[in-house]
C-alpha cells in the first residue's frame, strides 16, 4: 500500500502509470451509466472514509462514485462531527480509523495534519487538499490537457492570479512532467519559494512575471483559481481582488496566448472576478473535462495506491 500525498513525494514513474491507468479506466467505462459498476472490481470490499473540514462538491462526489464504481463503500465524514475537531489527535483518529477502513482521504487545513495522518494509518491515506497543494486536482489537469493536446512534457502552462495550493502543485507537476511554468500575478501572491525551488531543481523553467499580458505570450495552457482560496481570511477581500484585478483572465488577455490555448480552472470559480464567463464558456475552455476527469484521475490514485495500476 502506499499514500498519495503530494505530487513532489511520487516518482515521475509512477505519475505517468497512474495518469495512463486513469486514460484506460476511463475508455474502459465510455457512455455507461454513471452508476454502473466498471468490469474491473479493485475495491471489492472495501471501506473508504472520505473526511472533509472544508467544504466540496467535486473531490466529495467524483471520490465518492469512483470509489462505487470500483465495487468499495463510502463513508463521508466531516471533521466538525469527528472528535478531531474536538481535541482527539491526529494520530490517534488515523490508528483507529485504519481498523475500521481500508483507504482515507482528506481534505483539511494544516499539511502537518494530512502527513500526520499518514504517518500513523496503516492504510493508504490520499490529499484531498490541503492549505499547500491539491494533487488530484492537477493529475486531473494533466489528464485533460493530454487528453486535448497530447504529451504535456515541453509545454508552456502559465498560472495568472494568486499562487495558492492549486498553483503550488501545478510547480510540482511541472517539475515531475516536464513542462515550463510562468507564475503572473503580484509578489505579495507569490508562489511558494519551496514549489518553485522544486520545479527549478527538475531543470524546467519557472518565472515569476509581474505583467499578465507578457506572461501568457506563448501559453500552450492559461489557467487560474479564484483569488481568495477556502483557508484565507474573508478580511482579505478587498485588496486581494484590488491587487488581482489586472489578472483577470478575459478574451482581451486570452488573445496574447496562442491561439489553441487551453483554459483551465479546478472550479469552484467566481465567475466575471478571476475568469470572466466568455473565456470559461468559450471554445478553449476545458473546465468541465477537468471535473470530468478527477473521477478518473482519482479512481487510477486509488488503484496505485492499492497496487492495482495496470
Ligand atoms: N476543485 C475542487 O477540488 O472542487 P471542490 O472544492 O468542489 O471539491
Ligand atoms: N484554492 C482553492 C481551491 C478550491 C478547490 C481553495 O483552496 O479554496
């Protein structure tokens, strides 16, 4: 068995199995029923507890049929409810709920809190978010940009807004998968050195770019995330959308990308703030393909972590 918790802590081997697993995992199911059990049955049996102390409609659904599909059983859990929220350790909850279950995941606040529940399962524990990156989300990213482009090694993916946890694992991608990243946006919203380090040390090329019409010249992918991210403070608000506004991404700044540029966003998306409704609804928008593809791209995280990649 083995934990899915941060794109950086998994070889460039085993991501590339897993985003071709979650490819014929997904053809393997084509036009059938959502509810359809696949042919394949990995899960058979087994219990899967989905703990969330933030809110979600993807991560919690797409885990939630993937884990069905696959022939297992669900438990979705909210931290508040647990006696996590109420003073039991981390530890302790993660050794309990290992003799109950057969796989976790979670989405939470602090990473000490995933890697603590990780160092004291003994089942497979994987990161449904957390305040420093969102890896399921950009292995569904890169399923769909190869999906619509091909290989992502080599490409030009540029992030506009702020440099959060989604940014902050598509550095790491970058780094695993081969692709150049430019970061646009202002320097207090800077990425984490840390994910740029990571990247750089991979020998892609990072930047930190201050003007967003430079930044997209040559994008091969334009993507963003809403400018006030679930672990920050509303108080920051105002001047957050002040300093993003000029990083809106619009048709006016998607017309100095290439011109097949994709547009992505993990969505949930403050639509007409950090992309305006022509460039999310408009021909290079891809934005539900990557909702599509976190069941698929999920569903191949938990037949790795159950050392059922094909
Ligand atoms: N993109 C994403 O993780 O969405 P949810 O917050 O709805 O799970
Ligand atoms: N950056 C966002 C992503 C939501 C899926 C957040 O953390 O709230």
């Amino acid at each position: 068995m083995q934990h899915f918790l941060d794109i950086h802590k998994t070889s460039t081997s085993d991501l590339r199995a897993i985003i071709d697993d979650a490819r014929a995992v997904k053809e393997a199911r084509a036009g059938r029923p959502k509810g359809m059990a696949d042919d394949e049955q990995p899960l058979s049996g087994h219990m899967v507890a989905l703990i969330f102390e933030k809110p979600s409609t993807r991560t919690r659904v797409s885990f939630d049929v993937g884990v069905r599909q696959m022939g297992g059983q669900t438990m979705v859990l909210s931290g508040s409810e647990m006696q996590l929220g109420h003073g039991e350790t981390i530890a302790d909850t993660a050794r309990v709920l290992s003799r109950y279950v057969d796989m976790i995941m979670i989405r939470t606040f602090e990473e000490n809190t995933l890697m603590e529940m990780a160092e004291h399962a003994t089942v497979p524990v994987i990161n449904g978010l957390t305040n420093r990156s969102h890896p399921c989300q950009i292995m569904a990213d890169v399923l769909t940009f190869e999906e619509h482009r091909g290989p992502i090694k080599g490409k030009h993916v540029v992030w506009l807004g702020d440099g959060n946890n989604v940014c902050a694992s598509f550095l790491h991608a970058a780094g695993q998968f081969g692709f150049d990243l430019t970061f646009a946006g202002p320097e207090t919203l800077d990425p984490e050195a840390e994910a740029v380090g990571f990247a750089r040390d991979q020998g892609v090329r990072i930047k930190l770019e201050r003007d967003a019409t430079k930044a997209v010249k040559g994008a091969d992918l334009v993507v963003t995330d809403t400018w006030l991210s679930m672990h920050d403070p509303q108080s920051a608000r105002e001047r957050r959308h002040n300093q993003l506004r000029p990083y809106q991404v619009n048709d006016a700044l998607m017309a100095h990308a290439k011109s097949d540029a994709l547009f992505m966003h993990c969505l949930p998306a403050h639509r007409n703030e950090e992309a305006t409704s022509q460039v999310m609804d408009g021909p290079n928008s891809v934005i539900f393909d990557e909702a599509e593809n976190r069941l698929h791209a999920q569903k191949a995280i938990m037949r790795w972590c159950l050392n059922h990649t094909s």
